[in-house]
C-alpha cells in the first residue's frame, strides 16, 4: 500500500521502469504556475516552470531575462515603464 502521504493528488505520479523489468511509481511535486508580470499578470516569457531548489541550481542567467525589470515586468510593461521614465 502507497504510504498515507504519497495518496493525495499533490504528487503526481511518475511511472519508472526499473532495469529488471519492473515499473514503480515514484511520486513527485507538482510543477509551479508560471510566473506572472507584476503589473498586467500576463504569463513571464524567459522565466523556467520550477520549484524553487530546482530553481536555485539554474544559473542565474537562466533563471530570469536579463534586461531591465527582467523577471518581475512582461517586455511590453517594461517598455512602458522606460518610456514614461524618459519623458519625465
């Protein structure tokens, strides 16, 4: 029987095929949602669908765009924000 903790549908379930011929069920964390512009919630292009320990070992510049705002605003609200910045 599955340990009480792996039976709710938190975990998604992974079947591995073992190299005697078995297939085992390993149970892993879901995905996070995507990561969203901090201004019109537009989903972040550039920015990876992971946990954050899976997160941490990316590199950094990978983890985020790298242009200003990179990672928090989408490019059309980054561009907006420049914009308004230059004219005052």
């Amino acid at each position: 029987m599955t340990s009480p903790r792996h039976r709710a549908r938190t975990f998604r379930r992974v079947y591995t095929k073992l190299p005697g011929n078995s297939v085992v069920i390993h149970y892993k964390k879901r995905k996070p949602s995507r990561a969203k512009c901090g201004n019109c919630s537009k989903a972040l292009a550039g920015v990876p669908r992971e946990r954050p320990t899976l997160r941490a070992k990316i590199p950094k510049s990978s983890r985020r765009p790298e242009r200003p705002y990179g990672g928090v605003l989408c490019a059309s609200c980054m561009r907006e924000k420049i914009k308004l910045a230059s004219r005052n």
